[in-house]
C-alpha cells in the first residue's frame, strides 16, 4: 500500500493460489472487481501492467463505504478479487503514433498502466512523442509523483503538470486542464488522446482537444458507470446498447457520441 | 407436438404424483391476488387464476438470491456456495410469463452464463396455462408475436377450463413429467379468446432513437413517482445490486433484484449520477426494451403482459406509450430540442378524454 | 359536465393566464376512460382537459416535494385530506417556494380493484371521513358544506388490537413477507420526502439490502414510526401496493396513538411542528 495523494493510495495485490497467478493476464486498460468481504465489491481500473509474478496494482480514490474499507486495511490483509474484465486501450493500434495522455484527478489511475506501457525502454521507441498532462486540485493531489521522474526521463516524453490551486512550494503551472491543451497545442496529426477524469473536466478538455483538430475517432477515453456483476447482467452499467462492464470501459468519443445518452 | 385430454381430476391427481418428486410451484390465491408459491396443499392451486401479480420469474431470478457465504479464517476467508436448487416444476405459468423466460434466458444464459439461473433453469419444467380469456385489462402479448395459447417456451401446455384440458406436449422434459398422468386421446384445442388490444410495436426501435430528446419524456415523467414496481413486476426485467450484508453474525454476499427507475441506480460513490432525472430514467425503461435488448439480443424486451400499465400507481401505461411514440415530433439525439412540448402525454387517445 | 370540473378548469386557465403558477397539478381522464390520473396543465387549453370526479384517488401534493421541482410556482388540486398533507409541508417548513392550492369539495373516492370493476364501494378513508371541504386552501371550488359529525376513524384497527401480540406479530410477519421493497409506498407519500431515505442508506446502512422478511418488516415499522404524527391518512400507500400489505393499519395505528397521548390530529395546524418533533415539558412520559 502506498500513499498516492490525501484520498487515494495504491494497492499491491498478490494472488494467492500461486496457479491462478501464473496463469493470470490482462492488457492495459481492463478492470477487475475488488471485494473486501462483509462489506462489498466495485470495480477498479487496474493500474499496473502484466507482467510475470507482478502485482496486481490498483488506485484507489477514498469515496464511498468499500473504498473507505479498503484504505483502512493493514498491509497484508485479504481481499478477493475478480478479473480482469471489460475491454483494452488498443495499444498496438497506438504503435508508430504520437500519444497525449491526459489526466484529471483520480482520471490518471487507468491511464498510469497506458504510461508506463510506452515509457519501458523495450517498447518505447514503438511509439512516437508521448505528451502526458496529469492535473489536479492541488499540488498534494498529483498522483504517482514517485514515477514522474521514469516518465519525464523517457525519451521523446514530455510530463506536464498543472494544478487548480498551488501551495507555497509549487512552482509549477496553476491552470485549468482545458486551457493547458490549448497553450501547449498538441498536433493532432498521427496523434490518439486518451482523456480520463471527471465529466466536467472531459467536456470542456474535449472541446479544447476538437479545437486544435482533433477527430472523435482520435479521442479516447473511459466511461465510468456503476458496475455490479461486471458480466452483463446486471444491468447497471448500460447505456445505450453497450454494457460497458463487456463492451467497455473504453471507447473512443466516435462511440461515445452514438450513445444517445450523456454518460 | 401431440394433444391430449386430461380432466379436472386427472390433472389434481398427477400433480400430487408431481409434487411427490419435485417442489411444485404453482398460482395460489394471496389476500386477493394471485402469487405462485410452493404447494403443500394441491387444492390450494388457483386453476382459474387470471395473472400473478409478481411473475414466476421470481423462481429462477429470485428477489433475493445468496451468492455465497463468508466465514472469517484466521487471515483468509471460505466463500461457501449456497445449496443447490432441487428439481421444480412450475405450473400455471401464462404463455407471456414463459416467453418473459426465453428473453432471460438470452441475457443469463449468454457467455459467461449465470451459474445460479442456470442450474435453476436447467432443473425447472414449465407446465403452461393458457389464457381462456384476456386475463389484464392492459394485457397486449400478440401485439408482440405471443398469443394466449402459444406452447413454444414450454414443456407441456395445458388448454381449457372446467372439467378438462387440452395437453400439449412440446418437449422431451415435458413427455417425462406427463409419465404417469392419465390421458385420453383427441384433445382439441379450445377457441383462443379475444384479445382487445393491439398496440402498434413495429419499429419502435427507430421510433425511440428519433424521439430520444424529445420533451415527451419530461412530460410523461412528471406523475412518474420513482418507484420500482413496474420494473420489478415485469416478466423481463433482470437488473440488480450486489452487496455484502450481516446475516445472523456470518456474512453474505447477495444479489437482490433492483431497477432503473431508482435515482440510486446509476448514482456513482462520488456523487455524480448521469441518469438524474426522472425523464432520463423513464426512457431508460422503454428504450432498453424496445431498443437496446433488441440491438443486442435480437428480440424485444417486452411481452405484452401489461403487468407494468396495470399496476403503475399513476397510469403510466406502455401501450399509450408505444402509441403517442408512433405520432411522436421527431426530436433526434443532438437536434438540441429541450423545450418542453405543448402537446400532452396520451394525445393518441384523441380528444374523447378531455371532455369526460 | 360537473361544476366543480367546470370550476377547476375556469381557476387553473386563470391563474395560468395570469402566470400565476408555471404548472397546476391535477386529474385528467386515465387510459382506460374511466380513472383519473394526475396531469400537469402548463398552457390555458390544457386547462381544459382536468377533470375531477370520485376517482380521483391520488394525493397530489407529492409532487410538490419532488426535488427536481425546486425553485417552480405549483397549483395544485387538493382534496380535503391532502389539504391537509399540504399543512404538514407547510408545518414542516417544506415550502419556501410558492404553492397556490386549489380545493375541491369533496364527494368522496371510490374504491376500485384491481381485477376492474368492483362497483363503486367507498375507500376505506371516505367511509369514514368527515371533512369534505378542505380546511385550508387558496382558492375553493364548489360549495362549503357543513360538516358532519365527528365519525371513529379507528374503527377498522378493532380487529387487530383485539388480538394478542403474538397474534398481530404473526398477522405482520405473513404481510411483510410478500413486500417486493419496490418502494410505492414510500413514493407515492407526500410525507415521504427525505434526500436520502433511511432504507437506502449506505453509511451506515439501517436497512439490509436482502429483500425478505426481517428487512421488510423494519422499513415498513421505521417508516410508519417517521409518519406518526405526520400522516393524515390518505391511504394512497395502501392502494399503490402491488401486493395489497394493509399499510393503513399501520399508519392508522400510529394516528390513533398520538391522537390518545397528544390530542393531535395531522394536518390541522400549519404554525404547529407535529408532536413526535417536539417535546414539551408538561408532556406524560408513561415509559412502565
């Protein structure tokens, strides 16, 4: 467990039948459900990548009563966990394109596994230039501040960060998502976006994204619904024809467009 | 497909050979309404039942179904899976109610399967009834290709009223359950009744995606209270919750049936709710069954019931509904279209209304 | 047409000419012809299509604790029993918004069951009613009339109290079990009107979410314990249920108690919070 900002902390999870851990894989982008028995599950991005006996790593924002639960738990509790689900940002797809990561808030906890897929060496140079914009609140509420060193390192990466509200230490940018897009215009040429955090922040970061040129089909992101069963059948998570618990939780705003519904 | 006769008699004689063998679920009389219950009493089956107010569904899609139990070990904990279902039979059911099932099966039945739904599935023969008479006012089912006598999502159906009925069989499970019953040759099937209603249901997908902003939605919402039952007496209905709760100092995990028409539903732990008002969740219910299911499943989510209209504490009725879709302003998604419309809810039904 | 139909109709295009109110809430003619439900008339010729007559079941002044209607100018119809619904919300300082109520003399609602038809019984409520001209209002429609005596509105629990506790716990038990929690009640209740109720509650949660016995039996006892006092006995939770749990009872159990301890009748005071709200240093505390 380590504290990411205040109200979220990363969870290491190991498997415990060491078969199951073995036999475990997931792509970037799916999510599993997290239990913490007697009090209830939720479903939760998964943040790390697969890797051979690799945790499973999950960010997790302090909201309700089960991710109270799980932020009180001691190091080495056990927690049940069900995955992976739901579909995957298609990185080989994203190969020999340029990337603009764009986070808010608690947003950046999918996208961390989309980062950190592109900037290990191996891989890197697969990709184009990597623009990744994380904001927040405040300065405090930046997460993963342990990896923006690997990841301003990375070659052809730029990390910027920007907050609503600095502090007396902050000397970086004190600016909306929105208004950063466009002073730092990304090209939209051979270029995704990933945009992930909360509604207001993606309508008007998208709306900037459009300005510059950018197509709903080069805009991706995530839907965040409440999800139960995480097999379509719930219900919960349906919107449109889509459960997002199968279908996604990412898509494109090409897709997210054809909805009929805001979500 | 063969037919028979069996009698009154005949029939409450092979059913005590049934619930000898299987639990038997049938309709029995609940402080006036009908409610399918497992039998002790043979006599106690309502044969001349009109519709149950909560559809038999609830037998293979409880209201409250244990995933598994929880004991706390030292530093792990044993789920224990609930104690499998037995083998049922369930009698009476209404030919819309066994349709209602084929339309779960698609969704519970669909990869990954619902282990709990199919093993309850699997162990269930469907003795159908068949409607000697419209049995809601409301009730619309071949509007939607049912029909009071159809045998096709059953094991056996029986036809009639009185002294005999007409046997049906319509599958191998059905010819196995029918060992034992006394039955005569040449049974014929009675006159299927009248139905009064026929509501227009073709292109009703087309018809939501064209109305999907319209004001209509708001108006209709207005007396909507925000309860769930029309969501929890439908046939077809399947959406629920997941918790973990206290039972008797262990816990349990449970899934318990819900509805979209809660404002809860789609309410994230943050706070923000994309389906918020009453509109948005109203046309969720309609939209889902006359548009998404189909999309997805390829049938409509809906059999015609009329459970729904006939019970909505303030009239909300799916058949006025379907109507006033057909003559709908088009109103598309992105039209921007959001005054409120002039044109009332029911405008269908014409003018004879308003000067009652 | 009847005078009072003719009445609502000429009042509501008035106050809705004069933009008076945004909207008046009350009855048009159901989709079977014959049963009334609420409509909400926005335009002069909408005006046009409320009725009122003995079907008109529902309590309407529901609708004006919705929160989606925050911040509107209502009219509302009301009967004389949700007259008095309305002076529990304005008690309850429920309404910083503006409410224009328009009263209705009246003849009382028919029961109507399910299956159709039933003839023209009176509810329950009715049979025992004895205010047929709603005691506070804005606007009248139809003739005061003077009111009868005082009738036992408790007669119906006579029954139940003979029996022993064991005997109504057991009569409970079997109603409780058949509650689906589909919530009818509790929406169709213009006394019900918490954000969050406390049967929904997730922090912490008072009520399990299992759909069975125990839970439904302590949703229906707490929320009849928050009607005490509040209730002014329209009845509507009953009629909505799908499966017919006799809510009335319950709740007019609950009246009778407060009436006996507090003299207290909801609905008839509007500068008064209900006695379960308050305490008073004079009030008797049998606890033995």
């Amino acid at each position: 467990m380590l504290d990411l900002t205040p109200d979220m902390k990363l969870f290491s999870l190991r498997l415990q039948d060491p078969a199951v851990a073995e036999s475990l894989h997931y792509e970037v982008g799916q999510f599993a459900l997290v239990s913490v028995f007697g009090v209830g599950e939720a479903a939760f991005d998964i943040s790390s990548l697969d890797a051979p006996r690799a945790a499973l790593e999950f960010a997790v924002r302090r909201v309700g009563t089960l991710t109270e639960a799980l932020h009180e738990m001691e190091e080495g509790s056990v927690v049940g966990v069900r995955g992976p689900f739901g579909n995957c940002f298609p990185m080989a797809e994203y190969e020999g394109r340029n990337l603009v990561v764009i986070g808010g808030g608690s947003g950046m906890a999918p996208l961390r596994s989309v980062v950190n897929y592109v900037v290990q060496p191996a891989r890197r140079e697969r990709f184009g230039q990597l623009l990744i914009l994380n904001g927040a609140r405040t300065p405090a509420d930046l997460a993963f501040k342990h990896e923006f060193e690997k990841w301003a390192s990375s070659p052809q990466t730029c990390l910027e960060l920007t907050v609503d509200r600095g502090d007396d230490d902050w000397r970086g940018r004190v600016a909306l998502i929105p208004d950063v897009v466009r002073e730092l215009k990304p090209s939209p040429l051979d270029c995704v976006a990933i945009v992930c955090g909360p509604p207001i922040m993606i309508k008007f970061t998208l709306k900037a994204l459009k300005d510059l040129g950018f197509a709903d089909s080069q805009l991706v992101g995530t839907v965040e619904t409440k999800m139960k069963c995480g097999i379509g059948k719930c219900g919960r998570c349906n919107v449109g024809d889509k459960y997002v618990c199968l279908d996604g939780p990412v898509f494109t705003f090409a897709e997210i467009g054809r909805f009929l519904e805001e979500f | 497909m063969t037919a028979q006769r069996i009698t009154r008699q005949g029939l409450l004689d092979w059913l005590n050979g049934v619930a000898a063998k299987a639990t038997l679920i049938a309709p029995v009389r609940v402080e006036g309404i009908y409610l399918f219950r497992p039998i002790v009493k043979i006599e106690d089956i309502a044969l001349d039942y009109s519709q149950s107010t909560v559809p038999p569904k609830e037998w293979l899609f409880p209201r409250s179904d244990t995933l598994f139990t929880i004991e706390r070990l030292d530093r792990a904990y044993e789920l224990k899976p609930p104690a499998a279902a037995g083998p049922r039979v369930l009698f009476g059911i209404r030919p819309c109610d066994a349709r209602a099932l084929a339309i779960l099966d698609r969704l519970f039945l669909a990869e990954p399967a619902d282990n709990l739904y199919e093993e309850r599935r699997q162990n269930t023969v469907l003795v159908g009834l068949a409607c000697a008479r419209q049995q809601l006012p409301e009730c619309f089912c071949t509007s939607l290709g049912g029909g009071p006598q159809e045998a096709a999502n059953v094991d056996v159906l029986l036809a009639g009223a009185g002294e005999a009925y007409t046997v049906t069989v319509a599958t191998e499970k059905g010819q196995q359950l029918l060992s034992g019953a006394t039955l005569r040759d040449g049974g014929e099937m009675p006159p299927a009744p009248s139905l009064s209603n026929q509501v227009p249901t073709a292109g009703m997908a087309e018809r939501l995606r064209l109305a999907f902003n319209s004001s209509y939605w708001q108006r209709l919402a207005d007396r909507c209270l925000g309860c769930k039952m029309c969501t929890y007496l439908c046939p077809t209905c399947h959406c629920f919750d997941i918790r973990d709760c206290d039972v008797g100092g262990h816990a349990e995990r449970v899934r318990c049936w819900d509805g979209c028409q809660s404002a809860l539903f789609t309410k994230l732990a943050g706070g923000h709710n994309p389906r918020a008002s009453k509109a948005a969740r109203l046309r969720q219910f309609y939209a889902h069954k006359y548009l998404y299911f189909p999309e997805r499943f390829g049938v409509t989510q809906c059999v015609g019931c009329g459970r729904c209209a006939h019970f909505c504490p303030v009239n909300i009725d799916i058949r006025e509904t379907l109507r006033d879709l057909q003559t709908l302003e088009v109103c598309p998604h992105g039209s921007g279209e959001t005054a409120r419309r002039r044109e009332p809810v029911g405008a269908a039904f014409g003018d004879s209304r308003a000067s009652a | 047409m009847s005078d009072l139909v003719t009445g609502i109709r000429a009042q509501v295009r008035d106050l809705l000419a004069r933009r008076r109110v945004e909207y008046v809430v009350g009855y048009e003619t159901g989709s079977d012809g014959v049963n009334a439900r609420p409509f909400f008339a926005y335009t002069t010729e909408e005006a046009d299509r409320l009725v009122f007559d003995n079907t008109c079941t529902h309590n309407l002044t529901k609708y004006l604790v919705e929160p989606e209607r925050r911040g509107s100018t209502i009219g509302v119809v009301v009967k004389p029993c949700d007259a008095r619904s309305l002076t529990v919300l304005l008690a309850e300082h429920k309404f910083p918004r503006d409410v224009v109520a328009i009263g209705v003399v009246c003849p009382g609602i028919v029961q109507r069951t399910r299956e159709g038809g039933d003839g023209e019984a009176p509810q329950a409520r009715c049979q025992v009613c004895d205010q047929h001209t709603p005691p506070a209002c804005d606007i009248l429609v139809g003739e005061a009339t003077a009111e009868g005596p005082v009738l036992d509105q408790f007669a119906r629990l006579a029954p139940l109290e003979a029996q022993s506790a064991a005997e109504r716990s057991a009569f409970w038990s079997q109603q409780f079990e058949r509650c689906l929690r589909c919530y009818a009640c509790r929406q169709t209740c213009p006394q019900c009107y918490c954000d969050e109720c406390f049967a929904e509650a997730l922090d912490p949660e008072w009520v399990g979410v299992r759909i069975g016995r125990a839970e439904n039996w302590l949703f229906h006892a707490i929320r009849c314990f928050h009607l005490a006092g509040r209730c002014i006995g329209c009845d509507e939770c009953e009629r909505v249920c799908p499966v017919k749990i006799p809510l009335g009872l319950l709740n007019r159990k609950l009246r009778k108690e407060v009436l006996d301890r507090f003299e207290y009748r909801a609905g008839t005071r509007s500068d008064e919070r209900p006695p379960l709200e308050t305490f008073r240093k004079e009030e008797k505390l049998d606890l033995a």
